[in-house]
C-alpha cells in the first residue's frame, strides 16, 4: 500500500515537473522569436540584403533616433524604413551592429526589446548605444513597429563584440 502511493507520488511530482517545464519553454519561445527578428534585421545589415531587411518590417514602422543636436539640446531625427533600407543596402562600407544584454518583454501580441548596442563600420569601432524595439506580432511572425535608438561615443566599450 505505501509503495503504491510512493509510486502515485512519483507519478504526479513526474507529470508536474514536465506540465511546469514546457509551460516554461512556451514562455520563453516568443522573447526568443523576438531576438529572431533583431538578429534578421543586423544579419541583413551585414548581407547588405534588402530583401531580408524589408522581411522584419511592419508595414506603418518608424525608426527614429535620439541624439543632441549641434549645441546639446534634445532632438529626435525620424528617417523613413525606405531610406534606412536603402542607405544600408547600398552602403560601400561593411557595418556590423552587435547587440548585448538584451532585454525582451511580451504581452499578447505587443513586444519590446531594449539591445545595447556597437557599431562597427569596416572592423573599427563606430558609436555605442541602445536600440528600443516595439514589435508587434502578424500572421507572419513578428515584426518592428518602431525602431528608436540613441548613438553616442562616450561611455561606450569599443572592444565589446557581445
């Protein structure tokens, strides 16, 4: 009789650590579909690859950057997805932007990334800063919404490679 319930218990405790543990990859599946898209979009950057670069955008997306404008004060700079695409695809200099200690949050169908960033333009050292993402979730897949990013030189650590 002991050893039947032992057995029940073992059961049980079995069937709840595999219900908790997918319900945990479940949980971590879309903060990993994010990071996906802001992988595609700087692979993209790297390949030059239009195609790839359009792929990870909403169609009503924004980028925006956050920077002082010549004599310190605030300004935010918006630059149209066709130009930023363009820029990059045709640019004559390799770029690599990469990220680290990034931050995802989900609710729904409404996500938002935070990726500290460097930029490196033909292997040397550009500007540092963060990236904020808004994505929003489509029938085909996850797609940036909003795209706003401050760039600096100051405080950055230009070795950092991820």
């Amino acid at each position: 009789m002991k050893m039947e319930r032992l057995a029940r218990a073992v059961g049980v405790a079995v069937l709840a650590v595999g219900l908790f543990s997918s319900g945990l990859g479940a949980q971590e599946a879309p903060e990993a579909a994010v990071l996906e898209v802001v992988t595609r979009l700087f692979d993209g950057m790297r390949e030059k690859d239009e195609a790839k670069l359009r792929s990870v955008f909403h169609a009503d997306a924004r980028l925006h950057t956050a920077v002082p404008d010549p004599s310190g004060e605030p300004l935010t700079r918006e630059t149209p997805v066709e130009s930023f695409i363009n820029n990059v695809a045709g640019a004559e200099v390799y770029i690599d932007e990469v990220t680290f200690e990034e931050v995802v949050l989900v609710d729904g169908n409404l996500a938002m990334a935070w990726t500290p960033y460097n930029v490196f333009v033909d292997g040397a050292f550009q500007h540092c800063g963060v990236d904020v993402f808004i994505m929003t979730m489509t029938p085909d897949g996850w797609k940036i919404l909003q795209l706003a990013d401050t760039r600096r030189r100051e405080g950055c650590d230009p070795e950092r490679r991820g």
